[in-house]
C-alpha cells in the first residue's frame, strides 16, 4: 500500500510541477552488483520533460531518461526489491519510504526541504547574448534573412557569443560609465564591432559610444552604412591608422586579431589613453620570431621551427601581459575560443589595477627575458 501510495505521489509530483528530486539508497542483496544508490531529477530535452535516472555504481555513472509510464515502471520495479529507501522531495512535502526486514513499507511526509525548482534544463542552449533575428546580423552575413545563423557562419557566431560572454564578466566587475568610450582596433568587418555595441546597449543597457579603427577605407564605408542603416547612432568606424588615432577619452580599447605588431599599437595606445579595460586576441606573431636569437638553455629546444614559432607567441603575448602590468594593470591570459574554432586562441584582458603596480621589477623581468631570447624590440618601433 506505502510502495503505491509513493508511486501515486511521485506521478502526481511529476505531472503538477512539483517533483524535485528523488533517491533510491540502502541497495539489497537482490541489487544489481556495486550498484550504490539511484538518483532522479527531471531533465528538458529537445522533445520535453524526461525523468532522468542516474544509476550510480561504484565506479561510473549511467543517466538513463525515462517518460512517465516507463519511470513509474522502473521504480515499481526497484523499490523494496534493490532497494530498501527512497526519499522523494517535492515543492509540497518530502516522503520517504523505508523497507522492514519482513517487507512492510512505511510511508512518512515532512515539511519540504526545498521550495523552489530545479533548473531541469539538460541540452539547453546556453544564455543568448545576442537575438540572431537581428538585422544588422544578416546584413553582416552572419544570419540568413529569417534570422537562422549560417552554416558558414556557425564558427563566427560561436566566436561572438563567447566574447560578450567575457564582455558581461568582465563587466561585471568593473562596470563601465553609461556613455562609455570604446575602441576597436582594426575592426576589418566589424561584426564583432557591432556585437559590442548592441550587447551594451541592448543588454547591458549603457549607451556607448564604439569606433572601430580600421585601415581599410572600403570595409570602414559599409561598416558606416550598416550602423546607419540599424540606427546605431553611437557606433562609427574611422578609416586610420591604430597609431594616428588618439581619442580625448578612451574607457575601454578593444583589438581582436589586430595583425602582427598593430596588437601592440593598440595596447600602447590604451595604456596612453588610461583605458579601464583592455582586451585583445592577438593575431599573427611575427615580429619576435624574427629577431629572437636564443641565448638561453632554451636554444637547443628552440632549433625545431615549430617549437621556436610557438615560443615567439608565448613571448609576444607573455610580454605583452607583462607590459600591461607594469603600467598598473591586472592582467589576465586565458583561451578566448578553442583552437577548434580558431587558430587565433588567446585573450589577453587587462583592468586598471588600484595596486601600485611594482613598475620597475616587471620592466626587469622584461628586460630578462628580452635578454635571454635576443630580443631588441616589439611592438614595431612606432609606440
Ligand atoms: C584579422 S582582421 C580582424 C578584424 C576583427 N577585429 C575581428 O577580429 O574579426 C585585422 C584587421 O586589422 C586591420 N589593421 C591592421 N593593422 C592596422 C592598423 N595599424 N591600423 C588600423 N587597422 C589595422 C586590418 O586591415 C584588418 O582588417
């Protein structure tokens, strides 16, 4: 009577939205072997609510996803047979159930211990930052006209998402003022441009001020079109060179893939300019490989090309964080996207430190490693 009762109460459970969780523990020696206890939550799949069955066992986990009847089923199955507990934990009542040594079921309910749902979603996508029916996304090619992101532009959009994603958290943190001042270096097609733009206004709900910078005249005109045409009035593109241009006020410098020594134009210019965030995603590493000369106990390593080329780009970007930091930035050096989606993987982000920053030390540690490589210069010259 207890072992239906139960079953009555998880299906009722279950199908007004108040089923929580529930556990199968204390296995008998009828149980399957090493099987320690079974735990069930509901998951959304793609074709809705299931009943998610984790048996755990000794050493793995295996989730099996169950409707309704098939769950009813399994635990009909399982209770007072593999199992001598279970507790089901509703929004309403917590019920447990407990086996006798002679079989009888008893049935107990308390106060629920947890009131509020359990977010069920399994393969949900992860949080939008961005609404693909956008127009301006279709104008850049990302989006077909009915707002469906292009199978050619699924690496670009991914890339996109994953940047605001460090935008927002970055934010978060170290919130911009409202009419924020923000550059994008060598912006080229500007979709990322754009993607700021309409993430802080639209999402973050500042009303920013973006200029991309951008050598090429011919993608800086339709970036311009694109952005009237939307309405974006506070986001412009200027035709220049990174090193001509310098802003009366710069909150935050952006340079995503800025090739070859521009990233390091753009840093110097946001260090000069105070900026209070810094992100780049260095391109191109080829100014250092060509100087380096290593005097190091790294010389013998370094001979195989490979390896030389991938210890410039440590250098590059190392220095680069380096630099930052001297100049009293917190500095931080992650993955921006996995190599699956670009070769292009490393972000460099910086925020304005209140620490004084220990200058001279850093510069020595340059300095070091500037030494230790045959390193005279990087950054082209032209800070
Ligand atoms: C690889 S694209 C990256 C575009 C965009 N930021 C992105 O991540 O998709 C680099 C762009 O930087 C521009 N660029 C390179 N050096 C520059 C400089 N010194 N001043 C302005 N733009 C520059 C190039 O013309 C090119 O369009």
């Amino acid at each position: 009577m207890s072992t239906h009762r139960f079953l009555e109460v998880f299906q009722s459970a279950f199908e007004t939205g108040h089923l929580l969780k529930c556990i199968l523990s204390k296995p008998t020696a009828g149980a399957i072997p090493d099987l320690k206890n079974i735990h069930i939550r509901l998951v959304t799949l793609k074709n809705g609510v299931k009943i998610a069955f984790n048996y755990r066992y000794q050493t793995r986990d295996e989730v099996k996803n169950y409707t309704l009847p098939e769950a009813l089923g399994h635990l009909q199955h399982l209770l007072g047979t593999s199992f001598q507990n279970a507790v089901l934990l509703t929004t309403e009542r917590d019920y447990s159930l407990r086996y006798e040594k002679d079989g009888t079921a008893l049935l107990s309910d308390n106060k629920p211990s947890m009131t509020s749902p359990i977010d069920t979603a399994h393969n949900r996508e992860k949080k939008r930052l961005l609404d693909p029916a956008a127009p301006w996304l279709h104008a850049l090619g990302i989006t077909s006209a009915k707002g469906e992101v292009l199978a050619a532009a699924q690496d670009k959009w991914r890339q996109i998402n994953k940047y605001l994603e460090i935008i927002e958290n970055l934010l978060r943190s170290h919130p911009l003022p409202t009419d924020a001042r923000i550059a994008d270096m060598g912006s080229g097609k500007g979709y990322l441009t754009f993607a700021l733009y309409a993430f802080l206004k639209d999402s973050m709900g500042l009303q920013p001020q973006v200029t991309g910078i951008e050598l090429r005249p011919a993608l800086v005109d339709f970036c311009n079109k694109t952005a009237q045409n939307n309405g974006f009035e506070g986001l412009q593109f200027v035709a220049a060179d990174i090193n001509d241009y310098h802003p009366e006020r710069l909150d935050m410098l952006i340079a995503l893939h800025a090739c070859d020594t521009a990233t390091d134009l753009a840093l110097a210019a946001g260090i000069r300019q105070q900026a209070q965030i810094i992100v780049a995603a260095p391109c191109c590493h080829k100014q250092i490989r060509r100087d380096m000369a290593t005097r190091n106990e790294m010389a013998p390593v370094l001979r195989f090309g490979i390896l030389e080329e991938r210890q410039a780009e440590i250098l590059t970007d190392g220095i680069r964080a380096l630099l930052l930091e001297a100049n009293g930035y917190k500095t931080n050096v992650f993955e921006f996207i996995s190599t699956e989606h670009t070769a292009k993987n490393v972000m460099i982000t910086a925020i304005t430190s209140k620490k004084e920053a220990p200058k001279q030390k850093v510069l020595d540690k340059i300095a070091a490693l500037k030494a230790g490589f045959g390193i005279r210069e990087q950054g082209g010259g032209r800070k």
